[in-house]
C-alpha cells in the first residue's frame, strides 16, 4: 500500500513525517520529493527519510542539468514506487509549485 502527503512548507515535513510512522510507515520506506535536489537530500536528511535517487550524472550531464529540470527522474522514481501515471502528474505539479511529497511504500 502507498501512502502519500503533499507538505506545504518545510517547517511541516517532520510533523507530516511523524503522522506517517504513527500510521504504519517506515522511516526507511518514506521518500521525499522536492524541485530542488539540494534542498531534497537536506530535507530527508533532517527528516530522517530517504530522498528520491538521483542518478549519477557525467561531467556533461551535470552540467547540463543545471539548466533543465530533473523532473523526469523525479516522476520516473515515483512510478517505481508504485504510483500511476495520473498520481505521479497530479504530485510532479505540486512539486512544480513550490510543494514537498512524501511517499511511503509500506
């Protein structure tokens, strides 16, 4: 079964966070998505969950990933977790607007 929370702001991860352990989850089976890859393994790391695997990138790549987005990996582990296609959209546009999901596989 998957679980999944849309969190407004930073400040209300590890509330969200808490919410999802007392309903079953599992630090380790909870992923956290957010627009920006830095902010996204900050956040997980401070929340205590996993960040969505960003896959390793050559020189070329990272440079170029600077300019565009890395949605498709975001949406491509999504859909590895287990989410549809409609999910993953519907979530890919919260992250687009600024929010952070959570995700957990239980």
């Amino acid at each position: 079964m998957i679980e999944t929370r849309v969190v407004n702001d930073m400040t209300t991860v590890d509330h969200e966070v808490n919410e999802m352990v007392s309903g079953g989850c599992v630090n380790e089976h909870i992923y956290l998505f957010a627009k920006d890859e830095e902010l996204t393994v900050r956040l997980a790391a401070e929340a205590g969950v996993q960040s969505y695997r960003i896959p390793e990138k050559g020189m070329f790549e990272s440079l170029l990933s600077k300019f565009t987005s890395n949605s498709d990996d975001r949406m491509e582990q999504m859909e590895s977790l287990g989410l549809t296609k409609e999910m993953v959209d519907s979530l890919e546009r919260e992250i687009q607007d600024g929010k952070i999901v959570l995700v957990c596989d239980k």
